[in-house]
C-alpha cells in the first residue's frame, strides 16, 4: 500500500487543509506515515508569516528530499504562494501549488493518479465532488 507523509507549517487555516488533504488520501488507498517515517509521497503545507518561516519551509523540504530521496515531495500553502520559484529551484521537489491552485483539488488530482501522471501547473477551480471534512485537532504542527 502507498504511504504519504504529511508536514504542516504554521497556523490553523493550513492545519485544516492538511487535514483535508488527509481524508483524499485516505480514501485513495494510502496510508499515512509520521513525518520521519519513509513514504512515497510527502506534502509540504508551508507558511510565509516571516522570514524565519520561509526559512524553516525551505529546511523542512530540504530535510524531507535529503532524508528520502525517491519520495515525491509536494509543496503547498502560503510560502509556495508566495515564492514559488525559491521552492522549485530546490532540488527534489516534485510539485509546487499555492493557495491559488486550491490544494485539495490538487491533491486529489494527485492521489486519484497515483502518483502515476504528473499534474502540469494549472489553476483549478474548486472540485465539487470533494468534501469539506471536519478539522481533526490531532494533527501535529511543526513550529
């Protein structure tokens, strides 16, 4: 069974999108790892409130390349909004959307495939077979 790793930076708004997020994963067949755990997909789900926030996004997919090097790292949220080509020039990084692109059209796209077919960037408008799902307050944040 395919796993997917899920790391959020930052405030509520993107601990409810990775929860969303989850739930498409989930029903795709994946399993979802711990952050250190090896997975063949990882999401990313950045903040860009300060410089220092930009800084540990770009730790973090550095640290999340370096630590699974076949893992496809996916990169989302208000960072990769905000300074997309900074995000793409890191070596590793298999796929940048921001807000705008509306990640859970995204990443359902993704998990539907598989993995299998590269999603081209595009905006998407939202998808109305995906469901708003409720915020599971479990999910850890990485500060």
């Amino acid at each position: 069974m395919p796993t997917a790793a899920l790391i959020t930076l930052g405030c509520k708004v993107n601990q409810y999108d990775t929860q969303a997020m989850q739930e498409i994963i989930l029903r795709n067949g994946y399993t979802v790892v711990g952050e250190n755990d090896p997975a063949d997909v990882c999401i990313i789900n950045t903040c860009t409130v300060t410089n220092a926030a930009d800084q540990k996004a770009r730790q973090v997919i550095r640290r999340a390349v370096r630590k699974n090097p076949d893992t496809e790292v996916l990169v989302t949220g208000c960072y990769a909004e905000s300074d997309r080509e900074a995000i793409q020039a890191i070596p590793g990084v298999s796929l940048v959307f921001g807000n705008r692109e509306k990640a859970v059209s995204l990443t359902h796209l993704w998990f539907t495939n598989h993995g299998k077919q590269r999603i081209a960037y595009r905006c998407c408008k939202s998808n109305p077979s995906i469901t708003t799902p409720s915020v599971n307050t479990q999910i850890s944040v990485c500060r």
